[in-house]
C-alpha cells in the first residue's frame, strides 16, 4: 500500500510518496497486489510496479488505486508492467473515485499519467475498471499488449479522458474505451 497523508494533516504536510519501485514480488491475498491510497492527499507520483506476479481468488484486484473528494491529492505517472496474473475477485486494474465518501467534498482528486502495459490475467470480473467523477475525469491512460481472460464483466469505463489502448484483448476480443 502507497500512501501520502491523510485528508487535512496529508495536506499540511504536502510530501508525495515519490519514486517508487516494486519488482520481482509475489502477491496472493489482500486488497490490492499494489494499492495506491486511499490516503493520497500529499500526492503520489512515479511509481514503478514491474515483473511482478499476483494470484488468489481472495485477492480482490492487482493493480488498486483509489480515492475520493474528501481525500483530494495529485496520482500521477504510475507504470505496471510484465506482471502475471492467475486470477483476482474484482477488477485486474482499478482506478475508482468512489472510495468511501466519493463525490462528497471539496477535494477532487486528480488521476493522470497510468501507464499498464504486457499484464496477463486468467480470471477476473474486470480487465479494466476506470471510474471517475462526471467534473473530475481520469485521464491519459496508456494500456498496451494486455491479455484479459475470462473476465466476466469485460471493461468499464465511466467519466475518462484521453484513454489510449493498443493491442488490448478482453476475453479473446482487441477492445476499445
């Protein structure tokens, strides 16, 4: 878990957790593989999760970034690339505004710069799960060379911008946002 603060006190503070690497690591059960937040509003930017693998059907996604209005904070140029995945609950990759107050406040937080690329999954209920605010959009997204089996919900996108996807399958099928 990557995290910078905090609601008010993460705000004071102001020091984003910064230049992160996470390689060649094994993940079974949990929340998240790699989740960033909930507690982002220092900031958190240039985090690198790489040749990594993750597996179990009680861990609910790999790659979790989540955080709301009340939380606030900058996410910024995140990379996941070359893990493997056997199989998660929810969603392989999963940036959602809606944490626990979601709309609720006057912070809205800020999702910029996700880069995912060569991620394979067997089994999962999303690939991708990219859920922003209608006045607070995730944007510049890169997902490329990815592989989502027998994700039985497929994508979902709501409230995004400047989704790129290159050579991205769901469930046998090149998908688009």
């Amino acid at each position: 878990a990557v995290k910078s603060g905090r609601n008010r006190d993460g705000r004071r503070v102001n020091a984003p957790c910064e230049n992160v690497l996470i390689r060649d690591c094994d993940m079974n059960d949990g929340h998240g593989g790699v989740s960033i937040g909930s507690e982002v509003s220092g900031g958190i930017r240039n985090i690198v999760t790489e040749h990594c693998r993750m597996s179990s059907p009680n861990l609910q996604r790999a790659l979790r970034i989540k955080t709301n209005a009340q939380r606030g904070g900058v996410i910024e140029n995140i990379r996941f690339e070359h893990v493997q995945i056997g199989q998660v609950a929810e969603a392989v990759v999963e940036v959602d505004f809606f944490y626990e107050e979601g709309q609720n406040g006057p912070f809205k937080p800020v999702v910029r710069g996700i880069y995912i690329d060569d991620v394979t999954s067997k089994k999962s209920k999303y690939g991708i799960f990219l859920r922003g605010f209608p006045n607070t959009q995730i944007s510049d997204v890169h997902i490329a060379n990815c592989d989502f089996e027998n994700a039985v919900n497929g994508n979902f996108f709501q409230d995004i911008k400047d989704v790129d996807l290159k050579h991205v399958k769901v469930n046998g099928k090149e998908v688009r946002p």
